[in-house]
C-alpha cells in the first residue's frame, strides 16, 4: 500500500508539475484568475521566500520617476508567471493603492520586465515603490520609453489577476 | 533650351532636398519634446492628493474605534509617504512644484514624516491615540495646500499641451508650406517640359517640312541633269549636243552648290564651324564681288553698283571667305528677286564696324515674311522658295556665320519696293607691325609671312606632268567619271574595283603610280583597310600617297583617314580645281610651287 501510495503521488507531480508550496510567511503578492498552480483555495499566495528561489535579473534604466538610470533586481514577470502557471492573455494588476492596469501576457516574453524587489541595492518598500515594481528596461528599446508602458509600469502590486 | 531643362531638374533636385531636410527637422522637433521618461504628471499629483485624504479618513476612523487597526493605518501612511517622495525624485514633478512656488508646502509636507515617526523604534510607528491625534494636526493644514498643488499642476500641463499643440501645428503648417512649394515647382517644371515638347514638336514638323523642300529642291535639278543628258544621248548634231550637255553641267553644280549648304548648315548647327583668323584685302574682296555679279545683273537687265564710301577701310583681320559667302548670298538673292532696276552694295565703316548695304529694288516682302526670314528650318512660303530656287538655306547660313564674327544682318523691306540688307561686322585690325612692315623685314626675320590675299583660286590648269593614278571605287560609274577627268588632264589612269584588286595591282604596277584615289566606303575590305594592307606591303621610302575619295565628309572620318595611312582627302563629285589644288598639296604637279603667286 505504501508502495502505490508513492507511485500515486509521483503520479501526481509528474501531472501537476512541480505542486507550488503553502506560503511561510507573509504574502507578497496574490495571484488570482487563469493559473494552474495554486495553493491558497483559488489563489497563488507567493511569499518573499518562494521569490528568493527564482533567479535574480537586473535592470539597469532610466526612468521618469527617478533622475539618472537606476538598478532595479528582481525575478523576472516570465518567471513568476511560469511558476503559477499563467495561461491566460492579460494581466490585470492592483496596486496597494487600488492603482489598476491591464498588462498583455506577452509582454513578459516581448520586453523581458522584471518585478523588482530591490533598487541600487535596497529593497523596495512600500514607502517607496515596494514590495513588487513592475520594471521595464525602458532603455532597451524606443517604443518603451513611450506613457503607454509607464502606466503599465505599476509600483507597490498586490494583486496580479490572470485572464 | 537644354539649359534650361538641366537648370529645372536642377532645382527640382534641390527642391526634394530641402524637403528631406525639413522633414528630419521636424522629426528632430518632435522627438525633442517626446523626452525619455514622460509620465502623466497630473495622475501623480492626482494621487498625492487622494493618499492624503484616504490617510487622513483612516486617521479621523482610528480616532473613533475602540481598538486601532494598525496594520490599515501603517499602508495608508506609507503609501502617501511613497506618493510624497516621489515630488523629490521625479525631475517632472519636481518641475512643476519648483516653478509654481510650491517649495514652502513640499517643505512641510516632507517634514511631516520625521514628525510622525519621532520616537519610533526601526520605523515601526506605534499607532496609538496619541500619535493618530498628532498626525492629523500635522496633515490636516497640509489638505487645501496639497489640493492648490494639483490645481497647479493642472494648468500647468495645460499649458505644456498648448504649447506642444502649438508646435505640432507649427510642423504641420511648414510641411504645408514645404508641400506647397512644391506642388507650384511640379507645376513650373510640367509646363517647361510641356514647353520644351512643344518646341521638340515644332522643331521636328518644321525638319520634316524642310526635308520635304530638301527632297523637292534637290530632284528639280537632278531632273535638270538627266533630261538634258537622255537627250544628248540622242542628239547627233554636235553643237546641241553641247548645249544640253551645258545645261546638264548648270543644274549639277546648282545641286552641287545646294549641298554645299546643307553641309554648311550642319556643319554650324553642330559648332563644327570654325573661322579662320587672318588679315585680308576688303578691297580685292568688294572687287570679286563686283566681277562675279556684274555679268549676272547685266544678263538680268539690272543696273549694278558698288559703292565704296569715304573711310572704308583696305584691311581687315578675319575670315575673307566667309565674308565673301554672306555678301555673295545677299546679292545673289537681291539679283534673284529684282526684275527691274538696280541692285546696290553699299560699303562704309565707322571706327568700331564694317558695315555692308546690300539695297534692290525687288519685289520686297511683308513684314510676317520678314519675321521668320532668318528663322531655322522657317521657309516663310514654300512656294517662293519653288518659285525663286535656292535652298532657303543662305539667309539662316549668313546671319549665323555673322553672328560667328560677333556682327548682325539686319533687313529692312517694303513689298514691291524692295529690301535693304545690312551687315555689321566689328572691325578687327592686324597687330600694326604686320603686312607691308613685316613683308619687308621677312628675309631678315626668317618669317615667312604669306600675304593674305584672297587665293586667286586655281581655276587656271596649272601645268602637271603626266601622272599614272590608281583609282579605287565599287561603283563603276565612279571609276568612268574620275578616270574621264584624269584623263581629261593627261593623266594615266589604273582602275581598281575593290581592295583586293587594288593591292594586287600596287604588288604589280607598284614604283609606276604615283598617287592612289580610295574610296572609303567599299565591300570586301573597307578603304581604310585596303590602305593599311597597302602600306603593309610597302617598301620602306616608297611611300606612295594615297588620297581618300567620298562624298562622306564628316570630320571624323577625316581624321580616321589619317590615322589608317592616308594623305589627304577629296570629296565627291570631284571638280577640276580641288584636284589641280591636290596635286599641288601633294607636289605632285610639276613647278606648280615656284610658279604660285603671290
């Protein structure tokens, strides 16, 4: 019996893929809507733990919020969406604030943003733009620089709906 | 015409560059007010203001409740003090609070964190009574100041917008402006290519008349040569032989003569035409002319005068024959047009000009003929020209050789009264020690200057000794006509039908010829080329000379005939003179040299 119930739960992960891990500590960010990874009922609660796990990406950028380039770190928005398993075609992100946006999917793949955790070293706090700011690398190329992908770049997130 | 052509594509070139210009300059203009990094500044300032009020209602909530939700509280205020930094940070923002006066209320606002957060310990702010009380006295004053501060900011990106808006329809005006100018260049330029084609057209209409003319003037006296000559043929009295034979030979050399102009004419339509330089006798000109058309005006019935006023000058540097050749073509046609009275070459100077009356008292013609007299290719009525004769092709020949000698011809004319022709030509003298001084001085200074005298031209047989010539030609009637003249003059003639032949006969007859006549245009090998093969085979110091014979009288092939071994060069149909002068060129005619005159 033993023996089966293990081959059941292999079974399982082989599935599912890698079964996303109940949070630890603290929620960072929720994610709702068209995910297949869950953990928290309906929702993918990530806490900073579970974000230390995903490679560190840096973004070196100028920025209309900041005088001179800054560097922001994070994983990036790829990343994290494969670890919820987004598979939808929108985000729609809110803020602390109930600042919302709707940032297309494909983004993560087009522009390679990050949700950076950290500025020049720092981290990001909710008094500045933490805990997570959705950083392009607006340098990178020239339709970035452009209000279009400054509103998409939304500070202090909180929640992150997939449709 | 051409020039004008090339100066519109010109600037139509130029016209397009400027546009290219222009346009990058705009989108320098453009880009220059889309700056790296524009965010929504009046959102920002929106949001300031709404994390003010939302901190302070969960201030003035907390004040109330029994417990206090910290953790509520702690977001609010951070949030606002995230929104709050960012009027430091942003250089946008900072903008718009620094140029409104703003920095006193920036100031406090920043100086309000500190205060709150006295006395915490790690920045975790204890939210109790006490502190919600004094946060919100601190806030509370800040609000209408804050509320100023978006009001600010929204007449200030108003006033960005306007100015932006401002610009764009400045960029839009000047590319009107640009697409303007160039709508009326298009315009311009259409109607000079427009132009152009209607002067192409005209100009090819009137060739086509004028090659109609060509083609009529040009069979009138042909006609003037084969019938006189089938009746020849039949005629057995031998005096009226001659006389048919003698009209025959008129008509040629007026066909003859019509060629020579039409030569002319290309020749100075193509600027091939260039004037000789040198000083000559106005006097010994004035008296040809005088002996050429006096027997001619006496035939016509028609007095002939030539009057030399007071001051007319002996000399004058330039080119004597061209000269003749207007003068002759004005009286020619003056005779030509007059049936009674008198025809009255006039000849007086001034200091700066010769100038030259040619008056008949002739049918005289209106003033649309007068018009396009000179015009090119413009034969004011074809039937005068069938009428009359001629080419029509001398007035346009004089006037144009005139203007080569930087003069005029002008015309006055009264129909039925007659016309004046009048040519000006700027006096040009001989550097003052030439002439007479230097004729003198010539066996001392070994300069052979030869005395500019009109060539008493050779119609006179010069003495040659029997020659033996080699006349090369495909077409047989050309060979019957050359060796007829040769032998005419006492020269021994060998005739040769194509190349091949004629390098045959030189391997046989070889050291005998003394000169050999090519034609250039041949089957088999071309005359060129039967002269290169000739002077392959050639011995050493046996250089024999050998003369192009065509009626191709271009230039180029003059020159191609030097370069493949000839001579010289003689054009067809070969007359007497130019022969007798080619012979002397070649110091083939025995003492010809010595007995020139001088």
């Amino acid at each position: 019996m033993r023996v089966s119930l293990s081959i059941y739960f292999v079974l399982f992960l082989a599935v599912a893929g890698s079964a996303l891990d109940a949070p630890k500590g603290p929620a960072v960010v929720t994610f709702k809507g068209l995910i297949t990874q869950k953990n928290k009922a309906d929702t993918a609660v990530l806490d900073a733990a579970m974000l230390d796990r995903l490679k560190t990406y840096t973004v070196k950028t100028v920025t209309p919020w900041y005088t001179g380039a800054q560097k922001f770190e994070g994983p990036s928005l790829q990343d994290v969406l494969k670890l919820v398993g987004a598979t939808g075609k929108t985000l729609k992100i809110v803020a602390l604030n109930d600042y919302a946006i709707e940032v297309p999917l494909e983004d993560a793949a087009l522009y390679s943003p990050i949700l950076a955790r950290r500025i020049n070293g720092v981290a990001l706090t909710p008094r500045d733009k933490g805990p997570l700011f959705l950083v392009y690398p607006y340098d990178s190329k020239p339709e970035l620089s452009t209000e279009k992908f400054y509103a998409r770049s939304a500070w202090q997130i909180a929640v992150i709906e997939v449709l | 015409m051409k020039n004008v052509l090339g100066l519109g594509i010109l600037v139509l070139i130029l016209s397009f560059g400027s546009v290219i210009w222009v346009e990058v300059r705009q989108l320098r203009a453009v880009q220059a007010y889309l700056p790296v990094g524009t965010d929504n500044v009046l959102w920002s300032y929106a949001q300031l203001n709404f994390e003010a009020l939302k901190l302070n209602r969960v201030l003035l909530l907390a004040l109330d409740a029994s417990t206090i939700d910290t953790d509520t509280v702690s977001l609010r205020y951070n949030i606002f003090a995230s929104r709050s930094q960012l009027l430091l940070q942003s250089p946008q923002l900072k903008r718009i609070w620094e140029d409104g006066g703003f920095a006193p209320v920036v100031e406090r606002l920043e100086a309000f964190f500190p205060e709150v957060e006295a006395g915490s310990v790690n920045g975790e702010i204890n939210w109790n009574r006490e502190k919600v009380k004094h946060a919100l006295s601190v806030l509370d004053p800040l609000l209408p100041d804050l509320a100023r501060l978006l009001l600010a900011s929204n007449i200030r990106s108003m006033a960005d917008e306007d100015a932006r808006n401002q610009k764009l329809v400045g960029i839009a005006n000047e590319s009107l402006f640009v697409g303007f100018l160039q709508l009326i260049l298009a315009i311009a330029f259409a109607t000079l290519l427009y132009r152009q084609l209607r002067v192409a057209r005209a100009a090819s209409q009137a060739k086509g008349q004028f090659l109609a003319n060509m083609s009529h003037e040009i069979r009138t006296p042909l006609n003037g040569v084969l019938g006189p000559l089938d009746l020849a043929l039949e005629e057995t009295d031998n005096s009226k032989r001659s006389d048919l034979i003698r009209i025959a030979q008129r008509s040629a050399r007026h066909l003859m003569a019509l060629l020579t102009d039409i030569l002319d004419l290309s020749k100075l339509e193509s600027g091939q035409m260039t004037l000789e330089v040198a000083g000559f006798d106005l006097n010994v000109l004035v008296s040809d002319l005088e002996l050429m058309f006096r027997q001619e005006a006496l035939a016509r019935g028609l007095v002939f005068l030539v009057v030399r006023e007071e001051g007319f000058p002996a000399r004058q540097l330039g080119d004597s024959l061209r000269l003749r050749q207007i003068l002759a073509n004005l009286l020619n046609n003056a005779l030509k047009f007059t049936k009674n009275g008198s025809v009255t070459l006039t000849c007086s100077a001034d200091p700066e000009n010769l100038r030259f009356l040619v008056a008949d008292t002739g049918v005289g013609m209106s003033p649309e003929t007068v018009k396009t007299l000179f015009r090119r290719f413009g034969q004011a009525d074809a039937s005068v020209t069938r009428r009359y004769g001629g080419s029509g092709l001398g007035l346009e020949i004089s006037r144009t050789l005139a203007q080569l000698m930087e003069g005029t011809i002008e015309v006055e004319s009264l129909e039925n009264r007659g016309s004046t022709f009048t040519v000006t030509i700027p006096r040009k003298l001989e550097s003052t020690s030439e002439a007479p001084l230097q004729a003198l001085l010539a066996p001392a200074l070994e300069v052979v200057e030869v005395p500019v005298v009109p060539l008493p031209v050779a119609t006179q047989t010069i003495g040659s000794r029997p020659l033996t010539v080699l006349a090369v030609d495909d077409v047989a009637i050309n060979l019957l006509v050359v060796s007829s003249l040769l032998k005419l003059l006492g020269h021994r003639v060998l005739t040769a039908s194509s190349g091949p032949i004629a390098l045959e006969v030189m391997a046989k007859e070889g050291p005998a010829v003394d000169v050999v006549f090519m034609d250039l245009h041949m089957p088999e090998w071309s005359g060129l080329e039967t002269t290169q093969k000739i002077r392959a085979q050639e011995k050493p110091g046996h250089r024999i000379p050998i003369v192009a014979l065509t009626a191709d009288v271009l230039t180029e092939s003059r020159e191609a005939c030097v370069v493949a071994g000839m001579d010289d060069f003689l054009s067809k149909p070969i007359q007497k003179p130019a022969l007798e002068q080619l012979f002397q060129r070649l110091k083939l005619a025995s003492g010809a040299a010595a007995d020139r005159k001088t």
